[in-house]
C-alpha cells in the first residue's frame, strides 16, 4: 500500500504547539508511507491540490490527514481524494488540532502525540477497503396515515407537487375531528366552511387515492422503499357503484339503532349512516352489528331501493398493497373519556365530577356538537337532559392535563383556547347567561390568542375563577359545583345547569399498535416519538417515516397545518432524487461463519437484521443466518460487538481496522 | 432403566425419533455417550450416577436424523442447555423429544467409586433433580447426600484478594493451558462455526499457547458465556490441565442473578439477557 | 375458612355492636377469627400526628405479632386500622431507612407478606355467593345508602381498594342482601372525623348534608364500615335535627349489622339495640317481611 | 528506564456523536488536558468489543476509558444501553481475574459536555498515574519477546 500523510499547520493553530515539520518527517518513516510533507492550511485550495498532485506523482493509494477534527473536514479532504481517483473511504483524519494543539501547551509532548495519533490512522487505513454509496432507488408516492386535517393538508402539498399519495383513513369519511368542531379560535370561523373545500379537493384530486374505512395492517421495507398491506374493512357497499343518492340511508328501518359517533354520542344513527352530510367519499356504510339482515337474514330494504345495485352484503374485508417511499403518520388524538373504568396504571379517573353519570357534564367535543349549527340541536343551545337552554354553565379546564397524581403530567395545549372560544359561543346564544370557566393557568401563547382570551372575559363577561373543581353533585335538578377559588381564597358552590369539561388529549387507542408496525419510537402515552425535539420535529428515528399534528402531541389546528406541511416537505425533499445515496458504513455477515444465534437481531435497533435460509442446490435449507438489509442499518456496530464469533462487521470500523489502531498506539510496550 | 428403554423403543417403533443420544456402558463398564439409531440399540441404555456428560452438546455438533426427531435423555441440568439452544435459535422445540431422567446426583472423578465426597459439586445447588422441562420423565428421586462445595472457599479466598494476588493465582492457573480448546468442544453452548480464537484477521487471542494469549482466551470464552453459562461444569471436567474453569463461569452467573436475577436457559420464552436491556440497568460504574 | 382478626380499641369500645355483629355473622356464614394475640393500638388518627416512627412501628408491631402467630389475612374491620395497618406496610416497603428504624425500635425483623382486609374485602373472601344463598329477610323494598367515608378508599395508590371517588364494592355486598343500594352523591364526602370532640359543629355540619342527601335519595338506610363514620352520623344525628329542625331520623347501621339482619340473626346479639338512632322501626318494617326457610 | 518518571498510557474508545464531539468541544474551548490519552474513534459505544479492552492492555495500557452518549441520548437510540449491559459483565470479569478494574473507566459525556470531558480525561490519567504501570501484561509480554542479541 502507498499512503501519503499530509499534515495542517491550521496557520498558527496546529503548529504553535506542535511542531509540523518533524511530524511529517517522522511519519516518512512509517512502513507504507511513501510521501509525508506539512502545510501552512491544508484545506485551502492550494492545500487540497498539494494533495491531489501527490497522489497522481507518487501513486498513492490511501491518504491520512493529520488537521482538525473529522467532523469538520472530513468530506472535504475525501472529496479533494475522490477527485484524484482515490476511494473516499481509503481517506482518513488524524484530530491534530481540537485533540491535540488546542488542548496542549508543551510542544514535545503534543508533538509526540501528534505522531501516535497519525500514525494508529496510518496503521488503521491500511485495512480500509473501498467501499461504494449505497444506492437505494426511491418510490416516488406517498402514503398518508389518517385523514383529518393534518393528513389533508399533507396529501393535497405532495400532491400538488406533482407526485401522487395514497391517503388511508379509519373512519367511512375524511375530516377527522376538525369536522366536529363548530367554530374555531381565535377568528370565530365556523370550521365546516373552511374545511369541507379541502375535503372535497382531496377527493377530487387525480393524484390522491383515498382509501376510506380502512387501516394500515402492515409495513415492510425502508426509506424509499416501503411496502404497506392496508386492510380495506367490508362497507357492504360497492364504493365503485355508490353515487351517493342516500335513498339506503332514508329507506333504513333501524333509525334510531346506534349513537353516532361523528355526534360524540349526543345523538343516534340508523344502520346505515353516511357518518355527516358532507362526508367524503360520500359513500353510507351498513354497520353489521346493528342491521337487522345481519342479524335475522330478512329487510334488505337498502338492496331493493339502491338503483345501482351498490349494496353487497357478502362483501369481505381486503387487503391491498401499495408501494410508497415516503410515509407521513397523521393519526391525531382523541379526548380523555372518563366515563369509563379508568386503566390502573396510567389514569385514575375523575369520578367525583360524575362524567357519564350526569347527563348535563360533557366533555369539550360534545359542546362543540351542541354548538355546531349541524349537531343535534341544530346549533341552539341546549342541554342534553332535558333540552333546556342552560342559564349557568360551568367549564372546568386541565380535566386529565398537567395532573400528574390523576391523569397525565403533560399540557393539553388547546384547552385554554376552546374553552375560551366555548364560553364566548355560550355567551353569544346566550345573553342572560353566566359562564364561568375554573382554570390552573391561561396559556394562550399564539398569534391572537391572548387577544381572544381578553375578549371572552373583558367584551363576553366571562368569569374567570382560578382553581380546581372538588366535586360535582345533582340537587333538585342542579349540577353543584364545587371548587375553590385561590386568588379570593374562598370556596365557591356553583349550582349550574351545565358543566363542560377539557378533558386532556390523548393518543388514540390503537397508537402503539401503529407505533410497532412502523418500527417508530413512540412515549409513554403513546404519542410518536420525533427523532430529534428541536431539529428534526418531524422526522421519526425510522427514515422516510415523518409525522404530522397531534399523534406526536397535543396540537390545535394551524400547528398541525404547519407540520403537515413540513412533513410535506420532507417526503418531497426524498422525492427530488431518483435514488438515495447513503454511506456505505453499513454492517455485512459473513455467512461462512455465522452460527444463526441471532443476538445481532436482538440488540439492531432498526430492525436492520432478518433470517436468511442458505440452501443446497436441492433447495433444502442448509442453515440459517443473519442478513443486514443495507436500507435500514444505521451503521452502528452493536452487532458487530454483540457476535461472539465476529460474523457480522461494520465496514469502516471492522475488527481489523480497529485492531490496527489498538496495535499501534504507543511506539514501544 | 427399564422405563427408559421402554420409551425409547416406542419412539423408534413409531418412527418418531431418527436417533436418541443416551448413556451406555463400554466394555470396561464405563458409562459414556452413546447414539441409537435403532429400537434394538436401545437395550444399552444406562442411567446412573455416571451419566455425567451433558449431551446436548451433540444437538449440535450431530448431523440432522434423516428422519423423524432427535430423541436425547437429558438430566435436569442438561436440560437448561437444551432450553438454551432453544432460545439462541440453535435448535427448535419441535426438533427434539427429551426424555427427562429423575437424577440422583453424578460424579466428580469419573473412575472412582461414587460416593458423597465423590458426587459433583453443582449437584449441591441442584434445583431440577426432577427436571422442570420435558417431554418423558423416567427415574426416581431418591435421597442423595450433598457433596462438600469445595469452590466456595476458593471463591472467598478470591475475593479477598488484592488484584495483583488474584492475578497472580489466575497466571498459575492459565499458564498450564495449552490451547487444546476441549473447554469449548464440550460445551453445548459453544456453537459458533467459527470460534473467536480461530479468526487470524485480525488475531485478537493469540493463539499460541503463550500465558497472554490463554489469558485472553479463557477471559472471552467466560465472557462470551456470560449470562448464557447454565453450569454443567463440563468444561472444567474436560480440562487436560485441571484449570478451575468453573470458577470463571459462577462469578459471571453470580452477576447475572445479582444484578438480573436472570438464569439462563429455565424458560423458552424469556428474552435472553445478553440481546436485551433495562433502562435502568445498574450504572453506578459510569462517570 | 380462617381469618386472623385485629379488632382495634374501637371495637373493644365504643363500637362493640360492630364486633358483636360481625362475629355474629361469621359464626353463622362458618368462619373463624383468629384475634392477633397481644395485640396493641395502630396509631389511630393521632400517631402519625406525633411521630412518622411510630405510627408506622405500632402497626408494625401488630403486622410482626400476626406473621409470628401463624396468620395469613387479618381481618381489619375498622377503617382506620385498615388504613393504618396498610400504610404502615407500604412505608416499609418502599422506605428502607423507616424499616430499619422501625426493626430497631421493636427489636425484631419486619418481613412483609400478610394480607390486610377490611370489612367488605372480607365478605368478597367468604363470598357474596354464600350471603345471598344464606338470606332468610326480604330486603327488597330497603333502599340503602352505603357509605364509604375516606378511610377505607385512599389514598388509592397504597391502598389499592376501590375507586376512591366513586367506590361501588360496598353496594356489591348490599345487593347481595336483596336490598337495593341508591346511587347518591356523598358516598365519599368527609364527614368531619375527629372533630367530633373539639369543633362539633363542623361535624354537624358535614355529617347533616350527608344525611340529607342520603334520604334525598330515598334511603331508608345509611351503612356504614367505620366506627368513626358511625359515630358521627348515629351519635351526632339528634343534635343535627335539633339545630336544623325539620329533618327525619334515619337509622345508620354496620354493613355486618344489615348482613345480620338478612341472615335472620337476634337483632340483640347483633347489637341493634346499642345505636342512639332507634333501629326498631326499620326492624319491624322488615320483619313484616319475614320468610320461613 | 526504571528511574524515569511514570507517565501512564491511556486508550480512550469513544463514540463518534456524543464523546468524540465532546472532546471537540473541549478543544475548541481550549480547555487544557494532559497528553497521555489517545481516542479512538467508533460509531457507538455499542461498537465497543470487551476485546478491544482486554488487547489495549495487551499492548500497554495502563488504564482504558470508554465513553459515550448519556442514555437515551444514544445517536443510535439503544447502543449504549446494550453496551452498559456488557460492561457490567466485563468489569467484574477483569476484577475477578486481578485486572484491577480501577483501571478500566467508563463515562457519559455528551456532545456539550468539553468541560466534563477534560475532567473525566484528566481524573482517569491522574488516578492511574497514583495506581502506577499495570505490570501483569507487561511481565507476561517479556515471555515472548525474543531476546534480542
């Protein structure tokens, strides 16, 4: 091998303390090394072509710069050597400067370290192999997990940018709970009205596949190159038929059979149910536990009316594959419901305030249902017991948020807002009424939030109380309040006729499932892990995977616009080369020795390891041994320390390149 | 013995099993591993208190039964490496019938009389006399004397050494190793095609038989059976040149049950120590 | 089936007709108390006041006594023991420098591994089964309002009884009876505890808002599985009518007294006749009722 | 030789995001440490072999020091906590066989942590300078030497 060693001065930075000249004269001597020489800055121009000249006189085949720290220069200097036709991964860096110069002040020793630490990357080079970057191509579509508004606004970006996007969503319709909502803060904009234009964009769109009523079953693959299996659930309706005429839906005998979900309970749906008028696809689903033919074999009312002969009751759930190179999770949030008997380890519940037992405490999504001029009441304000205008209403903030010892430790982020915007809501349909709002803190931190807040209290006359609600009791036909309020610091009773409770966001049920399948880190509440809290938002430590909106955290509708569109950005950014160039610092077996004991697969973080079968030309299966998909290692090494027979190391820092480095660092024993 | 035949032959006759590792007596009357392959090869079979080898070592050095399953009679001990091989996906469940053996202790000194002071040490601590795991039992438990732990002291006695004192016993001990590597060839848990020592690129244990090297070797293999080691003692049986091996592995299964309680090879279906971490894993060592 | 029994001053005091009763009741439903021999008071409401130390050691004294004299499960049938005993074991568990303070005050080694139960986690034990079997009185038209009090529920991450704002096991065991449990709001509220003595008022004032709800709610009944709960809710009632007239008396019973009663037991031996609200109207409305098996 | 003063030979396996960047830091901060360590550069701490341990002794080492991310901070999410777990092993393996496992260092230093760095180089060299050579490898290498004549 023909090395070449060039040592920086950096100017004065290096050789102020170490002395140059006798380092490069020394490493002359090194076996290999058949050109030394130091310069005042190697990675000037005139520095990088000192370089470049030497390797064409002398030939050289591998080059150890000894200047600053690899992090800094390393890509220059094996650029400057890949232009002079050598590999760049036969280029190794000697940290002269901020592990040497900089932190020593005597010259003999600094220099003498200078020399060992040349000459263990003098040694280590020798065992470097050429290696290629790993050129993986890319699917240029993308796939979209959920469709609320996040998801929406992800798939129409991609979309508009010319690539197509396959958006899956759970429920028979898109819109998510931004559908739900009535108007929304700070603008007071009724939410259907913005809302429902990009729905019907979406559907409308040439470059997005909506699959509706349907859920991510599996994901295969890696960055650029995923392979996902969705389960398309049975609509008993031929989606390809359905004009949407709704004849089903009216003709269905079973009306009131079901409490609507899209209503948050407060009012009921037939079997078959478009889930809101301006559904999209607008497409009804028969909901098979209800329906009277499925139950009994007879009606069949909805396939005796349907011109199109859309209704297919043995319809099965599919499973379809799509091959996408770019995922965007978008799965969002649902409401902490305490009603329910409350899982032990995480929550335990608020009975005291009587959710689910008293008719007239609802939680946030419900008001928004009562206040929305498509909900059960037609937008009057009502109460759900007995339909009565309610003419004191209390609202109680942090339900299940920012309470470690009862529910979650986290803040809910939107609560301040929408029970701001709720009292004022009240307050306009309401004008003898009293609103009061118990809170811990306002966060309103956004453009126009804090504004907004005002407004409900100095213009709407909302009254602010600052403190937390003890119980909720029913008395000759009133919610009596029971709090405190700690700026007076007295107790408060208040006999209300409604109660709405913030109750905290939370990760939707089936989050960790999704988390798993996706191999992305998720909390311990089970929101999606962002790969790095500042500088990467909204990448996940799987690449290619991004996240979008409120399945990372609580997050109020612009947040998770921005997001989605930052997502957006990201999967195009993936999509702007056809193929994805990445360091081939990667792990290899050595299928001649591995053992198949497959520790490697147990400590790979990334999933990177899977079995490989060896077989005879008979096709029997021989053994079986680890195989590292190139896609996915992340060039860590753990299983190159973790295998006991070394049958599996990481190029760039094999065994005997460290070995070398080991060997050679101190002249004598 | 009877029983033991019993099921044996009734496996090969209904052609469940290929082969079936088990004890049999040489002409000398030694007990010693023995392979059938056929119903009548079964009559050989022993059980006693010389049945010390653990022969799941040949799970995997054996070639595959061209038919039908590998039958192996196992004691309680053994049985932990065969759950072992399981876990490390040397072997599948399904592969293998074991006939469990009611165990009443093995010896030390193979030639010489059984006897209390003549029984092996890690029949002291024995838990699985009636092995935990099979597919057959045969035997009976009788009531055995407990031989004398010899090791204990030797291991307090470490202990309390200074390190150049206890490098110093190790030196003695190591520098009689002579490389023959019968330690890894008995051992079931050494599977791997290509052991560590045998890699020359780069050679990280030298391998010839120089102190240094047999420091390094007899280091890693400990290491490399950290966690996994059951503690059959075979390799320390096996040793030409009386190295207390074992002492190396119960130190490191000493730090897996008190940092893990962790036993290697009791549960198919426990996550394996090495492979797998606890966040709150011990680190008062890390600065 | 074998319990061993802490009965606490309370039951060997003021509060014997609940001793009375559930000994009563356990002979008649075959099972047996051990009482923990040399047994000392648990601290109460007034150790843990004084001394952290020995509000855990006295219960811990007892815990040692019961492990030593063989037993399993003790029975504690006063909320404020069970409260205590159950404190005390969680301390000594989760805090080495209390339990070893503890180990040296009493001179002896703590080792955990006995099951603390109170009243109604006693009679899930025996079996709700064999209570309903075993019921003799038509208790269909009592309405009853069971109430829990604080000690018995929380706090919820030691004891791990219940749901502490809206507990239900109690009414389980109602139902059991035949009675009908009314679902009222004030299971849960305090009812002024130890003030008893010093602020009355405070007590009477509390305990009236859950006695009012209560018969708000129809309950002809009011259970209860405290002595001090008792206490304040039977003894304190007649004052609360004088001060607040207007008011109807309702009877408070011990959740072994109205197991008693259903069982068909002598409402003397099971010391109905010891309360200050008068039991024998509610006895003679059920005995009406009577059925012969 | 024997007179000369001991100046104690450190190796130093350090993982390339956290430790390595650490030390960066350290030198951009000119925060002043003694010569005695040389790093070596590995991906992760999960990278780190005990064998690259037991052979840095082999050639000389007085002490060894291996540092990395803090948990949960691993560039590679789960490197370090599997390397944690080995290290418990390992060490109590060298004390067990008289490799004094004083002379074997872990850390957590992270990529802002220059200062700490300096700290943890400077104790490890200071405290094996007190200890003095570690002679056992020493000694067993005049075995194979060849004399040379």
């Amino acid at each position: 091998m023909r090395i070449g060693v060039f040592i920086c001065h950096c100017g004065e930075n290096i050789g102020r303390t170490v002395d140059c000249p006798s380092v490069a004269s020394a490493c002359a001597n090194f076996s290999g090394v058949v050109h030394a020489e130091d310069y005042k800055y190697m990675c000037s121009d005139p520095g990088q072509n000192l370089i470049k000249q030497a390797i064409k006189e002398k030939n050289l085949d591998a080059v150890v710069v000894g200047s600053c720290s690899p992090h800094m220069h390393e890509k220059t200097f094996r650029k400057a050597c890949s232009d002079a036709g050598i590999n760049p991964f036969l280029v190794e860096m000697a940290n002269l400067r901020e592990h040497c110069s900089w932190i020593h002040d005597d010259v003999p020793s600094a220099t003498r370290k200078a020399i060992d630490l040349v000459r263990m990357l003098v040694e280590k080079v020798k065992f470097n192999e050429p290696l290629i970057p790993i050129r993986v191509p890319v699917t240029k579509r993308a796939l979209v997990i959920g469709g609320g508004i996040s998801g929406i606004q992800a798939s129409l970006d991609i979309a508009n940018a010319g690539y197509e996007v396959v958006l899956v969503e759970k429920e028979p319709s898109i819109g998510g709970h931004m559908s739900q909502l009535s108007e929304t803060f700070p603008t007071l904009d009724c939410s259907q009205c913005i809302l429902t234009p990009r729905m019907v964009e979406v559907y409308q769109h040439p470059r997005i596949k909506l699959v509706s009523y349907s859920e991510v079953e599996n994901v295969e693959g890696f960055i650029g190159n995923f392979s996902v299996t969705i389960r398309k659930k049975a609509r008993s309706v031929k989606d390809e038929l359905c004009t949407g005429c709704g004849l089903c839906v009216q003709k269905c005998p079973i009306k009131k059979v079901a409490l609507s979900d899209f209503d948050e309970g407060l009012a009921t749906r037939p079997a078959m149910y478009v889930p809101f008028p301006q559904a999209v696809p607008n497409i009804p689903v028969i909901d098979r536990s209800v329906c009277t033919y499925f139950k009994t074999g007879k009606c069949q009312l909805c396939k005796k009316v349907c011109g199109r002969e859309a209704i297919d009751f043995e319809q099965q759930d599919q499973l379809i594959k799509e091959d996408v190179g770019a995922i965007i999770v978008a799965t969002g949030y649902k409401l902490y419901t305490i009603d329910k008997k409350p899982d032990e380890s995480m929550i335990k519940g608020y009975g005291e305030y009587g959710y689910g037992k008293f008719k007239d405490v609802v939680d946030g999504l419900q008001f928004e249902r009562i206040a929305s001029a498509s909900g059960p009441t037609s937008g009057e304000m009502l109460r759900p017991s007995d339909k009565t205008t309610p003419k004191k209403i209390v609202f109680i903030q942090c339900v299940g948020s920012r309470d470690e010892s009862k529910g979650f430790s986290y803040c809910s982020k939107i609560c301040c807002m929408y029970t701001a915007k709720h009292a004022m809501l009240y307050k306009h349909k309401v004008h003898d009424g009293e609103a009061y709002v118990f809170y811990m803190d306002i966060r309103a931190g956004g453009k126009n939030y804090d504004e907004f807040v005002r407004r409900a209290i100095e213009e709407d006359g909302v009254k602010y109380i600052r403190g937390r609600v003890s119980k909720i009791y029913e008395e000759n036909g009133k919610l009596i309040v029971k709090g405190e309020d700690t700026l007076a610091g007295v107790r408060v009773e208040i006999d209300a006729d409604m109660v709405v409770l913030a109750t905290a966001m939370i990760a939707q049920n089936d989050s960790v499932k999704l988390a798993q399948t996706l191999s992305v880190s998720y909390d311990k509440y089970g929101f999606f892990n962002e790969s790095h809290p500042k500088l990467k938002p909204v990448e996940t430590s799987t690449g290619g995977i991004f996240l979008a909106g409120a399945c990372n955290a609580p997050r109020d509708i612009p947040d998770s616009v921005s997001m989605a569109s930052a997502a957006a950005a990201k999967a195009l950014v993936l999509f702007g080369s056809d193929v994805l160039e990445r360091e081939p610092v990667v792990a290899k077996v050595n299928e001649a020795t591995c053992a198949g004991c497959f520790y490697c697969q147990k400590v790979c973080a990334y999933n990177a390891i899977e079995q490989k079968e060896i077989k005879d030309r008979q096709g029997n299966v021989i053994k079986v041994v680890a195989y590292v998909n190139s896609g996915l290692c992340q060039g860590c090494g753990t299983c190159n320390a973790t295998c006991p027979s070394k049958s599996v190391e990481l190029l760039g820092f094999k065994d005997d390149q460290i070995y070398a480095q080991i060997n050679s660092f101190a002249e004598v024993f | 013995m009877k029983q033991l035949i019993d099921i044996s032959k009734e496996l090969f006759e209904s052609k469940q099993v290929g082969y079936i590792i088990g004890y049999a007596e040489d002409k000398f009357k030694r007990v010693k591993p023995f392979v059938a392959y056929s119903s009548l090869d079964t009559e050989r079979f022993v059980f006693n208190n010389n049945s010390v080898n653990n022969l799941a070592v040949y799970l995997t050095r054996l070639p595959k039964a061209k038919e039908g399953k590998i039958g192996i009679v196992a004691k309680g001990c053994d049985i932990k490496s065969i759950i072992a091989l399981i876990q490390e996906n040397q072997i599948k469940r399904d592969d293998v019938i074991i006939i469990g053996v009611n165990c009443n202790s093995v010896v030390n000194q193979i030639d010489e009389q059984f006897s209390k002071e003549n029984t092996a040490i890690k029949c002291k601590y024995c838990q699985v006399r009636t092995p935990a795991h099979y597919d057959y039992l045969v035997g009976e438990i009788k009531e055995v004397e407990l031989p004398e732990d010899k090791n204990f002291a030797i291991m307090q006695k470490l202990d309390s050494m200074s390190a150049e004192e206890k490098w110093n016993f190790w030196e003695a001990e190591f520098e009689k190793c002579v490389k023959c590597y019968a330690c890894r060839q008995v051992c079931p848990l050494c599977y791997c095609e290509q052991c560590i020592v045998d890699k020359s690129m780069p050679r990280w244990i030298d391998s010839s038989a120089t102190t240094k090297g047999n420091f390094a070797w007899n280091m890693i293999r400990a290491f490399h059976l950290s966690g996994r080691c059951i503690g059959c003692n075979e390799c320390e049986r096996a040793c030409p040149a009386e190295i207390p091996l074992s002492l190396l592995n119960r130190k490191m299964g000493m730090v897996a049950i008190n940092e893990f309680n962790y036993r290697h090879g009791t549960d198919i279906n426990q996550p394996t120590l090495i492979g797998n971490y606890n966040v709150n894993d011990k680190e008062d060592f890390i600065m | 089936m074998n319990f061993g029994y802490y009965p606490g001053c309370s039951l060997s005091g003021t509060a014997k007709e609940f001793d009375l009763s559930l000994k009563e009741v356990l002979k008649y439903l075959d099972t047996d108390l051990q009482e923990i021999n040399d047994w000392c008071c648990c601290g109460a409401s007034s150790a843990h006041s004084a001394s952290h130390l020995l509000s855990v050691a006295l219960p811990a004294r007892n815990l040692i006594l019961a492990k030593e004299q063989g037993m399993k499960e003790i029975v504690a049938p006063c909320a404020a023991c069970f409260n205590r005993l159950k404190v005390a074991q969680h301390e000594l568990k989760t805090d080495d420098h209390i339990r070893i303070n503890t180990e040296e005050l009493l001179d002896t080694k703590y080792s955990d591994g006995i099951n603390v139960l109170n009243l109604i986690s006693l009679f899930q034990q025996i079996g709700l089964e064999k209570i309903k079997s075993n019921a003799k009185v038509d208790f269909s038209k009592l309405n009853v309002a069971c109430y829990y009090g604080c000690l018995l529920v929380r706090p919820h991450d030691i004891l791990k009884f219940d749901d502490p704002e809206n507990p239900t096991t109690m009414e389980e065991v109602v139902k059991a009876t035949g009675a009908k449990p009314v679902d009222w709001n004030f299971k849960v509220e305090c009812c002024g505890a130890a003030h008893s003595i010093a602020h009355t008022e405070i007590v009477e004032n509390l305990s009236m808002k859950i006695l009012d709800d209560a018969i708000n709610y129809k309950a002809n009944v009011i259970v209860v599985a405290c002595p001090m709960c008792h206490s304040n809710l039977d003894m304190r009632q007649k004052n609360i009518i004088k001060h607040n007239p207007g008011r109807n008396k309702i009877p408070i019973l011990y959740l072994s007294q109205l197991i008693g009663l259903s069982l068909g037991l002598d409402h003397k031996k099971l010391g109905l006749d010891l309360h200050f609200i008068d039991t024998a109207p509610l006895i003679a409305s059920l005995s009406e009722n009577e059925v012969a098996v | 030789m024997e007179n000369e003063k001991f100046e104690p030979k450190i190796v130093a396996f350090v993982c390339n995001w956290c430790t390595y960047t650490g030390a960066d830091l350290a030198g951009t901060s000119r925060l002043k440490q003694q010569t005695n360590a040389r790093l070596i550069r590995v991906p992760c701490t999960g990278r780190i072999d005990p064998v690259f341990i037991i052979k840095a002794f082999e050639k000389g080492a007085d002490g060894v020091l291996v540092s990395g991310c803090h948990p949960n901070d691993c560039h590679y999410n789960t490197g370090n906590f599997h390397a944690r777990r080995r290290w418990i092993f390992f060490r109590q393996l060298l004390d067990f066989v008289g490799i004094d496992s004083s002379r074997l260092y872990f850390s957590w230093v992270s990529a802002s942590e220059g200062k700490k760095w300096v700290d943890v180089v400077d104790g490890v060299i200071n405290s094996v300078r007190e200890k003095g050579p570690f002679n056992g490898y020493k000694k067993l290498n005049k075995e194979i030497e060849i004399p040379v004549k």
